[in-house]
C-alpha cells in the first residue's frame, strides 16, 4: 500500500447503490458495526497484488496485517493512522480526526455528508463515491457494498477503488468479513520500525 494509498484511505467515504435508499442503508450498516476482520487483495495499477488480513475496530482503530515477506503495515491505533516501513526504517501519521478514513472508525461521523450513490444496473449492489472537495489531494474512494440479509443493515462492504490526485487506481477486494466479534485493543500496537546502519 502506497502513501498515496493511505491518503486516499484517510479521504472522505463515497457511496453508489440505488439512490433512493442507498446512502441511508449505507449510514445504517456504518453505524451497526463496531468491529469487523476480512481476509483483502489489494492491486495496483501495474497490476500487481498483495494480500493480508484487515482488522477494525471502533472508535478509531484499523490495521491492514501484509502477508508474510511485506514489510510494510498500515495501522490506527485511536488517535493516528500510521504507515509504517520496516524495510527503510521509516513512518508516517495522519491524525484520524482529520481522514476521511474516520467515516469507518468513528459512529459519530456522518458518511452522507461526503457521499453519493453512482447509480448502477444491479440493484443488490450499492456504489459510493466520496472525496473532500476541500482536499482534492486526498483522491477519491469509492466503497461497493452487496445487499445481504444477515449482514450489519443488510449490507456487507465488498471493498473499494481508490483514485489518488494523480489518477493513480488501487482497488482492494474484501472476503471471509465477519462483524461484531470480539477484538482486543492489543491487535493495533505496532513495534517501532527502525534504520538499518551499515558499518563500514
């Protein structure tokens, strides 16, 4: 996951379903779910995928675990998104309070007020768009969710396309999401990433 990426994932929601109930079912699943874990596949625009496991948890925490050999984690501990690079040992905070991202983590936010519906052909499926049009530079997100009886609000989020200020698209593909189980708040400490000195 690029930077760029995680600008993107702290930029506002978006939502695309039929426009008549699409973005309160929206609304209605965010606010039904406190915590949830999904196995993702996220591609570039090269084409290239890497795989991990998603943890979430309200308010505030988020972690996308790469699968084993990446070393790179992207994780919200309450108060900041981190991305974290062990391999140059380095990382970057965004604060939560001020990433769309929140519109996920935070029960209090309102999702609508970034969102629109993209009108579609299928109906079990609901596509919304958002972006800051306050911070162009954040990109665009756009969250697919599928109608699912038994799911938070009858919805289950599928994933999202991310477009960064460059056109630059990332598209992350959710799978196995289960919602509401219990998660303790250990599963989004990080160790420090660090700089490999060379000695001469």
């Amino acid at each position: 996951m690029t930077r760029l990426t995680i600008a993107l994932l702290a930029a506002p929601l978006i939502a695309a379903a039929a426009p008549t109930d699409g973005l309160p079912l929206v609304k209605a699943h965010l606010a039904a779910v406190d915590t949830m874990t999904a196995d993702f596949v996220q591609t570039d625009r090269t084409g290239k995928s890497l795989s991990g496991v998603l943890t979430l948890k309200k308010p505030g925490k988020i972690r996308f675990q790469y699968e084993k050999g990446v070393p790179i984690l992207v994780v919200a501990d309450g108060k900041s998104l981190w991305f974290l690079d062990y391999q140059v040992g380095q990382k970057q905070r965004w604060p939560i309070a001020n990433a769309p991202l929140g519109v996920l983590l935070d029960p209090t936010k309102d999702a609508t007020r970034y969102a629109k519906v993209i009108p579609g052909g299928d109906p079990r499926v609901i596509s919304v768009e958002a972006n800051d049009p306050k911070h162009p530079e954040y990109g665009k997100i756009t969250m697919i969710f599928a109608r699912t009886s038994g799911a938070p609000g009858g919805l289950m989020l599928q994933g999202w396309v991310a477009l960064d200020a460059q056109n630059n698209r990332t598209l992350v593909r959710l799978a196995n999401q289960k919602f509401n189980i219990a998660i303790a708040d250990n599963a989004f400490r990080f160790n420090e990433p660090t700089r490999n000195v060379r000695r001469n």
